[in-house]
C-alpha cells in the first residue's frame, strides 16, 4: 500500500539534487506541452508522457507542471520566447481544467515518494501506480488511485464502482484523500458485501416473522 508515512521510500526532489537532469525545452500546444529535442531524456528519466508516431514527446498538463517545478523543462510558445513561470504555466491549464490543483498536489506527492505514475482509467480512477524501480511496458500497474476531497461528497456507488473496476483489472485501490490545506493521505480500498436481512410478515397468517 502508498504509506504516506513512509520514511524509506526515494525522495525524488533530493535524488535530483544529487544527480540534476539538464534542462529541455518544450512548446505549449492547446493542452499539451511537446518536446522534440530532449524527449528520451525526460521520458527516460521517470517515463514521463508518451511519444507519437513522429517521436515527439507528448506531456499532459500534470507533467508538465511537475517538471516546469523541479527546473527540467522550459515551457515557451510559438509566438512567445520567454519561458512560462510554474505559476503563469499552472493558470493557463486552470482555464481548461478547474480541478487539476487538486489532482496535481496527488501526483506530485505519489512522484516523490519515487512511483512511476501514469494516467488512470478516466474519472474518478484518475492514475495508475506502478512499483518503485519497475519498467514501463514489462512491470504492471500495481494500485489505481481514486482522489477524494476533503468535505466534498462521494457517493457510496461512485465508491463501489470504482472498487469494483479495480477488482476486475486485479488492482489494489487507493483512495487518496486531499484535505484542505493541500495535504494528501492514503487509504486502501477494499469491497465488503454486506448482507442485509429484512423482516417481513409471514405470508402464511400465523402472526410470525420470516427474515430472507
């Protein structure tokens, strides 16, 4: 399970102090940032995004955000050589996606503790967790996050659906709890049936009471 507590797990911010990763320059398209020069050192390092058929390196919002912030990637735009700040780069993605705060504080925090993370099955399974030191396309994913807000309501169905998906790819669940200062914290989810018993008045007029 992701213990949040876990004192052994790789820190990658302090890894990278150890052994920095230059610097690559990526171009902001719509709601993706793309590397061409550069691409196999990023996604080499951590198998961050996904390449397309002409081997450009394709990066969602979240990573993109998550490298601006450690100083591996400059952001720019066609039209605009200045690089994008984290801060300027986080409020241009807010625009198309209001909740990506909240799902950013999670994969940051599921990246230093040393997890390859990728994408999930779609809302609310929103990624998929592999093990420390495995390897993309040999390794499979070991836990399937689905992020809960503190005080925001989530209904009990929405909470066996997602169990249920996890059961049937053979994954463990992790509900990954965001309270309101930001800080992150893991439960594991398990499905429990429970067996209802009702009481209702016995068909054959005797006065008695039959449980089913």
């Amino acid at each position: 399970m992701v213990n949040s507590n876990d004192e052994t797990s790789i820190n990658e911010e302090e890894k990278e102090e150890r052994e920095p990763y230059p610097t690559q320059d990526g171009k902001l398209k719509d709601n993706s940032v793309i590397v061409e020069e550069g691409a196999d050192v990023i996604y080499g390092n951590g198998y961050y995004g996904s390449f397309d058929e002409d081997r450009k390196l394709l990066l969602s919002p979240i990573e993109s955000l998550l490298l601006v912030e450690r100083s591996r990637l400059n952001v720019t735009t066609d039209d605009e050589d200045e690089a994008f700040t984290f801060d300027k780069l986080l409020t241009y993605f807010l625009k198309n996606d209001p909740q990506i705060w909240t799902r950013y504080l999670v994969y940051r925090d599921l990246r230093s503790r040393g997890y390859i993370v990728r994408a999930g099955l779609g809302d609310p399974i929103h990624y998929r967790i592999y093990p420390r030191g495995g390897v993309l396309g040999k390794d499979e994913a070991a836990y399937l996050v689905c992020i809960v807000v503190e005080g925001t309501p989530f209904k009990l169905d929405v909470l066996d659906s997602v169990t249920r998906q996890a059961r049937n790819v053979r994954k463990k669940l992790v509900l990954a709890v965001v309270d309101n200062v930001g800080e992150v914290t893991y439960y594991l989810g398990t499905q429990v049936n429970l067996a209802v018993k009702k009481q209702i008045s016995d068909v054959t007029g005797k006065g008695g009471i039959q449980k089913s």
